[in-house]
C-alpha cells in the first residue's frame, strides 16, 4: 500500500492494510500528505480513537470492501490548514470530531482531510487523548438516545453493554436528561457502572435480561442478533428500541409491530450540531470518555488485538506524536 512519491512531495505516517485478517494485516506506511479542498480541514492528528467498526472492517471489509484502506473515523487534533470558504477554523485551533461515516475514514494517521462541519472545538477540560475517544460513540448514543427515541426525564432506558464503549457513554448521556438507566455488563463490572450514574446494573450471565426487566420506555441494543427482538417485550406499549446495528431479521420490526411498540435500526452520521452537544455536555461535568487503553500510531495492531477480546470497558485511543 505504500505509495512512491517525488522527493519533493510531503509524506505522512499511517496505519494501512492490504488484505483483509487479524490484527497483523496492518502495518505502517508513507502517504503523501493530504491538502484541504474546499469546505475541508486539514488535520495534525494528535489521537483517534479505536472503535469495534475498525476492527470489524479491518477483517471484513464491511461498508469498505476490499483494502487497501486506512481505518480510523476519531479524530483529535490541531488545524493544520484550511480550504478555500473554511470560515470556522484557522490554523492553530484545537478540534475533534468523527469523521463522515462511513466512507470518511482515516484519522490512524499523522494527518487528515475532514469537512468542516464533521468537527467543533476541543473542550479545554480534555486533552486530546479523552476527546479522540468520545466523537463517534457519543454521537452514536446522542442519536439514538436524544433524536431518535426522544429519551425524557423520567424514562426508563435500558442500556445493553453499559460499560463498553458506546454503552459508558450512553448512561451519562441518559443521566443528564434525568432518565432511570439500567445497564447490562458481567458482574465485575457493576462498580464501574454505578460510577458513571447506572441505577441498576444487570448481570446478562446470571439473568436472561429480556426476561427480568420490565416496564422500559427505550432500549439502546448495541448487541445485535436475537437481543434487538428480544428487547421488545421490555416495552411499555409506546416504547422503542433503537438498535445500532443496522441489518438483521425482519422479525423485529414484525414483532414491533404485533406488540404495539417502535424498531428502529440507525448508523451515526457526522454532525457538529451532535458533536456541539457532546461539547456541551463535557464542559458541564456530565460527561467523560473512560480510557481502556493507549498505543502509540505504530502498535496500532496491538489495539486491534486488544480490542478483539471484547472485554475492555470504555475506549482505546492511538497516540501520534
């Protein structure tokens, strides 16, 4: 995948692949430096987060299909340059943001193109390390919580892997609109879970949690599979459960539909409106990304590795000096 280039011509450092596999498909290379276009930012990455749709395309292909490709849609970082028409930004500013998904990837890199308004300023609160591992998660539970079910104070959500990474993210965010949360995660994990305001944690190892819980306004299913149906009979009538997984069985919309309730199935999309209030919400205390792990750009692989277990809570973020 590395790409010859005239002496003269600004390369950068990525993390590429050229087959699909493990984590030992990826490797570091040169690129040539990318310029803005208008509407566009270039960015001086100084982290990206690492998140289980890096590691699914780096071994499936996924939206992508066949490589070579660079992964990676969080970005945190500096402006570097800016196109023709950019009003937002000037060189020197401290942003984050996700870039479009999900054919806008390649923030595991020195630098990167984004559009404008895929990105807002950096909260003074975070370094970047905690900002590159909040845009693509935290939009994801905005999304869902707040445009698509209408999370109110008051509710009742139910969580689906709480402590992972677009799960931690959630229970804050359905925190700070007054909502009752209960969280799925093993039992180790129960602490970690009261600690970023969970009432009530489930252990999905001992308890069929489909079966125990009851009387829910919105469920959040970041698992997939048969959990996105079985979450329905959760539901008051009226409810929804909003999976962000977004193929499957036609059954759960058909079984929505015979118990008087809502399915919807989303994919994040970028949006500085969204990453506004994520800002926000971190500036007010009412919202931190818990770090799992860092690594430098190179060991990228390693991230991968870990992240293949399943079992980190919170985010893995790649560092470039």
């Amino acid at each position: 995948m590395t790409m010859s280039t005239d002496d003269n011509t600004p390369t950068m450092r990525a993390i590429g692949q050229d087959v699909l596999g493990g984590p030992e498909v990826l490797k570091e290379i040169r690129l040539p430096k990318p310029a803005p276009r208008p509407n566009e930012v270039l960015v001086r990455v100084r982290a990206a987060g690492v998140n289980p749709t890096d590691w699914k395309h780096r071994a499936t292909g996924g939206f992508l299909g066949q490589p070579p490709f660079v992964l990676g849609w969080d970005v945190s970082g500096v402006v570097e340059a800016v196109g023709i028409g950019v009003a937002a930004f000037r060189p020197g500013d401290e942003v984050f943001g996700m870039l479009p998904y999900p054919f806008g990837h390649g923030s595991h890199a020195e630098y990167v193109i984004a559009p404008v308004r895929a990105l807002t300023r950096k909260p003074a609160a975070l370094d970047h390390v905690e900002a590159a591992a909040l845009p693509l998660v935290s939009l994801t539970a905005w999304q869902a919580l707040v445009e698509t079910a209408d999370l109110r104070e008051g509710q009742r959500v139910l969580i689906h892997a709480a402590a992972g990474g677009v799960g931690h993210v959630a229970a804050q965010i359905a925190k700070s609109r007054g909502a009752y949360v209960i969280g799925t995660a093993s039992e180790s994990k129960h602490d970690f879970l009261r600690s970023i305001g969970v009432d009530e944690p489930v252990d999905y190892r001992a308890t069929d949690v489909t079966e125990a819980v009851r009387d829910v306004d919105v469920v959040l299913d970041t698992l997939g599979g048969d959990t996105s149906t079985r979450s329905l009979r959760t539901l008051r009538p009226g409810g929804v459960v909003v999976s962000i997984l977004p193929v499957g069985s036609a059954e759960f919309f058909e079984e929505a539909e015979r118990l008087g309730v809502r399915a919807v199935r989303m994919l994040v999309d970028a949006d500085r409106h969204g990453m506004r209030a994520i800002a926000d919400l971190v500036e007010r205390g009412a919202l931190r990304a818990t770090i799992a792990g860092t690594f430098p750009l190179a060991d990228a692989a390693k991230a991968h590795e870990v992240g293949d277990t399943g079992r980190t809570a919170g985010k893995l973020v790649l560092v470039v000096d």
